[in-house]
C-alpha cells in the first residue's frame, strides 16, 4: 500500500510539479537556516497566519533528507509529503482494519480516501492543507486503534496529532475537538470524574505546549494583525449575534459538494448529498455506544456543518480537505452495521475502487500540475552550466505571473546581477540562447 501510493503520487513530479507563488514563497523559507524559519504557519486565505511552524518545520526535513538528492528544487518538498501522506494512509489502514476486524473493508475505505483525485494531486505539491490532512488520518487511526478504555498516553498522543492538524490548517479544528473530547467523554461515561479530569487537563497541557512557539512569536513583538483565522471570528461573531443568518443547509450542501469535488471526481453523481443523510443516520445508530468510533465519523461531520454554518461568504473546496476521511468513515460505519455482511460489503466495495483507478489516477494527473516544470528545470540547470551569472531569464512559453523563472536557477547556484554579460531564454523543450543585454536594459534582479 505504501509502496503503491508513493508512486502514483509522486508520478511525474520532476516534470509536472506546481510551482506557483505560494509554492515559491514557502521553499524559500525552506531552504533557511532552521533558526530562520518562522514561528508561525502559513498565510491563510481567510487571514492571519497559520496557529504553528509544523508546516515549515516539516518542509525544511524534507529539503533536508529529500533536497540533496535532486539539487534542492522545490519538488523534494511534494516528494516528502507525498510520502508522509502515503505512511499515514498505511496507519489509517491499520486502524480501519482493527475497527471492522475486516482487511478487505480496510482497504476498499482506505484506497477511497488515499486515492481521491483532488488530494492525490495537491499532495505532491507544497501546501499546507494536505499536510494538515496527514495528521488528521493520524488522528483518527489512533481513535480507530485505542482500546475500549484509552490510558492517558493515548490521549495525549491523539491531541498532539489532533491539535498539529490544526495548527497546520484551521479547518482541522472540526476533526480535532470531537477526538479530543472523547477520551473524556469515555472516563465520564464509565463515572471516571478523576480520570477525566486528568485527561481534560492533560490535553489542554499538550496544546499549550505546541502553541509555546507561536507564543514567542506574538512575545516577540508581532502585530495582532497576525493572529488568525481573523475573517472567520469576525464572521463567526457576527452571525452569533444574528442567529437566524445561519446557513446550517447551505453548510451540509458544500460538504456534498467538496465530497464530489475531491473524492468523486472524474464522477459527480449528483445525489451526493441523500447518500450523506442516509449514511449519517445509519452511522449514528451504529455509533451510538462507541464514543470513539463516532469521534472518527459522525461527530466531525456535525461539528463541521455546525462550524460552517456561521461562515456567510462563499465556501472553497479545499476547506474540507481534512473533513474527507471522516466521510469515509461515515460511510464505512454505515455499511458495517450489519456484522456479517462486511466481507461481502468490504470485496464489492474493493473491486469497484480497483476498478475506477485508472480514472481516479488520469484526474490526479490533471489537477494541480505545471507541465512546464520541466522545461524550467532543464533550461535553469543549462543557463547554470555555461552562465552562474546572468541579468534576467526569459521563458518563451506561457507562466502564470506568480512563478518566478529565475527561483530554480538561483536554488541551482545562479546569480542575477545587472551587470552580467548574458541574458538568457528558455523554450519549451528547455532549449537554452543566451544573447547580450541592451544598454538601456534597466531591469532589476529578483
């Protein structure tokens, strides 16, 4: 399995990788002293910064073990995500396989979420969401793998995983709380009030001490503009004051939706939606004594719509990246209600999932790729072999504006000075002319 998801991952990244602005920015700081990298996440769409590091600590490992195999370029960092997505895949595995004592049932659920399109393809990218997704699969899997009554360790385990999840994308907060809770609904359940306070003050104890570098970082002198997501509390606030602009169907409709866009594609069935309400009602009767079970599936995709409901702009489907095993998990709940037919349920399911591979394969490939990544790549290092200095790169095929064309040949050892003596131009074979600069040529370096 691991084997097998690392490379359809990372096929063809060497030649396709998506190197965008963002993409850019965040290898730069990468490639930084390990005392340089920030103390914060990264940017976010809805404002403010990311609540932890991780995300940048994780990409400066990989530049670190990955890089000096391929020059440093940025595709090392897709490489270790990618392999880091495919190791949590395997423990997810593991524990759906624990779950419904089923190893074909394990692994249909499992290649349904490891092999979704969408996130196959934006994990061999560098961005923080399907990092963010790595954890919240860790997550669940330890819910998936604890006994019936976890020690304190395991909780503590499971809000470390829970709560880096969060810290690397906000939206994991939906998949984070109910796993956090519910190793103290367990011991309050079972008339433990010590034992669940113990586990409640030892969770808040790790979450404090994870937040211990962004604390430093607001210590340091860092505006308040920085603590975020700012867009979603504002928002937040002010639908709470106005309890009747919730948009609690316009919430469970995007769910629908992203579970279309991101685990369904090249297919949309369109009653994405009636099969959702269908399997959360199965699923809640089938979880309604396993409080660990339902911390997996039902519980994130309740608070989720919850949580959602509050937002009164458009929704992205990317934000429920990290909510996708869980639907999953609702949906293998649902189909596990009757014990004796989870072997005939788990083959049926697995061979349909075999199936669609190649379709589900060919949509990854599709998705968040830049096949002009090679051509880059091939032009920076022959611009370096004969050049180490140059006044500006020109590239004779379409870019988007935010892919800087000198970043690879800098990473590479290349200087941009003024001064230099050659231009250069890269074709879309990655064929290299160089040619002098115009005297009135005025154009600064990167």
């Amino acid at each position: 399995m691991f084997a097998y998801l690392t490379i359809v991952r990372t096929w063809g990244i060497s030649d396709t990788f998506w190197l965008f602005g963002d993409q850019i920015r965040d290898w730069r700081l990468a490639l930084l002293p390990f005392s340089e990298l920030p103390l914060t996440g990264a940017p976010s769409s809805v404002g403010g910064v990311g609540l932890g590091p991780v995300y940048y600590w994780t990409l400066w490992v990989c530049r670190v073990v990955i890089g000096p195999w391929v020059n440093n370029l940025p595709h090392a960092g897709g490489i270790g995500l990618s392999v880091l997505q495919s190791a949590a895949d395997c423990v997810l595995l593991a524990g759906i396989w624990r779950k419904t004592g089923s190893g074909l049932m394990a692994l249909a659920l499992t290649l349904v979420v490891a092999t979704a399109p969408y996130e196959m393809a934006i994990s061999a990218t560098i961005w923080n969401p399907p990092l963010s997704v790595v954890f919240v699969k860790l997550t669940l899997a330890l819910l998936l793998l604890a006994p019936n009554r976890p020690s304190i360790r395991w909780a503590v385990a499971t809000t470390a995983t829970g709560w880096l999840a969060v810290q690397v994308h906000s939206t994991a907060i939906f998949i984070a709380a109910p796993a956090i809770g519910a190793f103290v609904i367990v011991e309050v359940t079972a008339r433990n009030w010590k034992g669940a306070l113990q586990r409640a003050v030892a969770s808040i104890q790790v979450v404090l001490l994870l937040q211990v570098p962004y604390f430093l970082h607001l210590f340091q002198g860092a505006s308040g503009e920085s603590f975020g997501p700012t867009a979603v509390i504002g928002q937040a606030s002010s639908t709470a004051a106005v309890p009747t602009t919730m948009r609690a169907v316009d919430a469970f409709a995007a769910v629908a939706s992203a579970t279309d866009f991101i685990l369904l594609r090249p297919w949309c069935p369109g009653w994405t939606s009636v099969v959702l309400v269908v399997a959360l009602v199965i699923a809640a009767y089938r979880c309604r004594r396993d409080v660990l079970l339902a911390s997996t599936s039902v519980l994130p995709l309740i608070a989720a719509i919850s949580g959602f409901a509050f937002w009164q702009s458009a929704y992205d489907h990317y934000w429920f990246l990290t909510l996708m095993p869980s639907v999953v998990l609702v949906l293998g709940s649902a189909l596990s209600v009757w014990a004796r037919a989870i072997p005939v349920v788990g083959a049926a399911l697995l061979a349909a999932v075999v199936v669609a591979q190649p379709w589900r394969l060919a949509e990854s490939q599709a998705t968040a790729r830049l096949p002009e990544y090679a051509a880059l790549v091939r032009g920076s290092a022959e611009i370096y072999r004969y050049a180490p200095e140059i006044t500006d790169i020109r590239v004779e095929f379409p870019l988007d504006p935010t892919t800087d064309r000198q970043f690879l040949y800098t990473i590479l050892g290349g200087r941009v000075t003024r001064d230099a003596p050659f231009r250069a131009s890269i074709a879309a074979t990655g064929a290299v002319t160089f040619s002098a600069p115009p005297p009135s040529d005025s154009r600064q370096g990167p």
